[in-house]
C-alpha cells in the first residue's frame, strides 16, 4: 500500500491533472502520469520483493521489577536476498522499536536489540514482530506479522528489609527471629510429588523415580514456626489513591521476599492463593500474582477471614497489608491471629495515625508508611521495637 509520502504523490498527480484540464499544459499530465506510474511501480516492487521471514525474540535478564531496564533482542531471518527492510516490534503499553536495514543476505541473521524501561508492574505482550519492505522512492510498503507474540512480566519493585518477628523457636518457651529446626534437619518427609521446574534436584527420590519413569520429589512438612502467611487487603475503600495501592503491593512483595530469605515458607493470599500450601516454588508464584492483582469493591474482609481459618493456616507470622486502617481489619486481626505466634499489620497510612497507636494496643506489630515513604525504616523500627518488648517479657 501507498505510504505517507506516496499518498501525497498521488493527491499531486490528482490535483496536475486537474490543472491539465483546465489549461491543457501536456508537461503537466506528463508529471502527473509518471507520479501515478512510480507509486504504481513501488506497489508492484513490494509485492515482489517481500521475502518470507522468520522472527525469534529473547528477552535478556532474570527477574524483572517495575524501574528496571530489560534488553529484547530480535533476530530476524530472511529465505531470499531482500532490501529496504524494516522491522517494527511493540512492548504493549510500554512504547515501540523501530528498526531499518539497507539489505539482508539469504539465510544470515540480522539482530536488532532495544530496551524497555519497565515504568509499573504488570504482563505485557510482546509483539508480534511487523515486517516489512519499502521500495526504492519510499512510495509503497508492504508488511506483516512475523513469529508469535511474546510476554514481559514486570514484578513489583522489592524494598530489601531488616530484621524479623519473634516467633517461638523449637523450645516452644525460648523467642527466636528466625525459624529455628529440629535436630534431625528441621523438615519430616510429607509425601512424594511429580518434580516441578524450580525443585531442588538434591530433594529427588531416585528410587521412586526409577519406578514411575519420571521424577519424584521428597516433599517435606514445613515447621510449624517457620510457616507464614501474607495477606494483602484488595478492597478498594482503603486506598484514597493509585499510589497507596501500589505501596501495599510493594510491601507485600517485599516482606513475601524478605521472609523467603530468612528461612520461612511463606504463602500470599491476595484474592486468590498465589501457592497451595507445602506446593510450588511459593516466592515466583506470589510475584506472579501481585504482579497483576488489582483492587476490588468486591472483597469481604470477614469472609475472607472465615474461609481461611477453615482451610488450615498457622505459623509463625501472619502480616497483613493494608491501607488505611479500619474498624474491620481491627475486628479481624484477633481472630487470624490466634493461629500464629506473631501478627504484624503494615499499613499506608502516617507511623503516627491514631489507628496506629490503637493496634499497637493489640500487641501486633504496627508498620505505617505513606504512599511516598520507603518500607525499610518503619519495618527496621518495628521489628526492634518489637523484640525487645519480647525479650523483656
């Protein structure tokens, strides 16, 4: 089809022949019957010189959290010699790549490669890549989707934090801020399972393997203590703005990463499970889901609380994130926290709000961060605090 500048060729050649018409001036239909006859070439030149391609896409780089840069390198490869060459490639909502080659061999590679910033969390598709041929005068192009879309998933970013709740250690009368194992090693087999991408191979029952022809993991039972859960409130009443939204849901994945480090087993609920309990690799999937979650009018604090002391949860931490506190996470807190040996509430909200002080009454641990404030100072403060209101008691 026609491009920009052979559009404009052709509304010329329209207007020459109009003033041929009017004046009768044979040079003028002469310009205007070579500017149709060049776009009509560059159609026919396109057509013809558009080669079969084939498009593969990697993206460079591990994990990827919103602020963070990544690399995509495309390589684009042609059945036959083709010229004028342009390759177009989109990250949906995050921008466009644009890219252009004089000439390409038979079956030799070109590799074009551009970054993303990842400005907010979420999965973007990537692609698929447009490719396409310019005739000589820039009159016509012709182009088309080439190779499969791809995905770019975008995690939220991870404040690294400092310090842990005191839960109860092995002597279930002695305090520990880390989870502390048995003699024997700390974990008693559970049962066997079909191994999963991300299993430690160390853990593979070879034997059971052997018989099943496939591989079987040694699932191990999580210590009571060394067991936490983080609950991310979704209702939408408790966050004033986008931000505070936000924050929580980089305080969830925070703390789900700082507890993965210090030897818990974490599980998020944020709406739905991000891992069934003693399954899957629980820090990938949690990213995963707060990676997309968003808040909701439809959440019931109380049912929700309901539902999951019916399904088994308990341990050593419970942290509930939330924005602004109210008067049902207050009612809420006394019933889940019955099942674990610590509770700790972080909220978007001032250190000093009276809500705060309130639950500080409760004996949970209070962290308020505003929606411009780093999590890393309040949780750090916490946690001091806390232990040593433990230590002394």
């Amino acid at each position: 089809m026609p491009t920009i500048r052979g559009w404009v060729a052709l509304g010329v050649a329209t207007a020459l022949a109009m003033l041929w018409i009017a004046f009768g001036e044979l040079e003028i239909l002469a310009t205007a019957i070579f500017l149709v006859a060049a776009a009509g070439a560059g159609i026919v030149y396109t057509r013809i010189a558009m080669p079969d391609a084939s498009v593969s896409r990697r993206i460079v780089g591990g994990q990827v959290h919103e602020g963070d840069e990544v690399v995509v390198e495309i390589e684009l490869t042609t059945t036959r010699r083709a010229g004028n060459l342009t390759l177009e490639d989109r990250v949906h909502g995050l921008g466009i790549a644009r890219f252009a080659a004089a000439r390409a061999g038979a079956h030799r590679s070109l590799i074009a490669r551009y970054e993303v910033l990842c400005r907010a969390r979420g999965v973007y598709d990537v692609g698929p890549a447009i490719v396409g041929v310019v005739d000589p005068l820039g009159l016509a192009e012709r182009s088309a989707a080439v190779g499969g879309p791809a995905r770019l998933t975008v995690f939220p970013r991870i404040e690294p934090l400092d310090g842990y709740p005191a839960v109860r250690g092995y002597d279930g009368a002695v305090q520990a801020t880390r989870p502390t194992f048995a003699p024997h090693g700390g974990e008693d087999f559970f049962t066997l399972r079909e191994y999963q991408v991300g299993d430690d191979l160390r853990k593979v029952h070879w034997p059971s393997s052997a018989k099943r022809d496939q591989l079987m993991i040694k699932q191990l039972e999580i210590p009571w203590q060394a067991r936490a859960l983080v609950l991310l409130d979704l209702r939408a009443g408790r966050y004033p703005d986008p931000e505070s939204f936000e924050q929580a849901v980089r305080g969830a994945a925070s703390v789900i990463g700082h507890l993965y480090r210090g030897g818990f087993g974490p599980d998020l609920w944020a709406g739905e499970w991000a891992a069934g309990l003693r399954s899957g690799n629980r820090f990938m999937q949690s990213m995963e889901l707060l990676a997309t979650v968003r808040p909701t009018h439809q959440i019931d604090l109380h049912g929700t609380v309901g539902r999951l002391q019916h399904s088994g949860v308990g341990g050593g931490a419970l942290v509930v994130v939330t924005g602004r506190l109210d008067a049902a996470v207050l009612s809420a807190l006394p019933i889940l926290s019955a099942d674990f040996a610590r509770t700790v509430v972080m909220a978007v909200t001032a250190p000093g709000d009276d809500a705060m002080i309130r639950l500080q009454g409760t004996g949970a641990i209070a962290v308020g961060a505003g929606p411009d404030a780093a999590w890393a100072p309040a949780w750090r403060t916490a946690m001091e605090l806390s232990w040593s209101i433990a230590s002394a008691g």
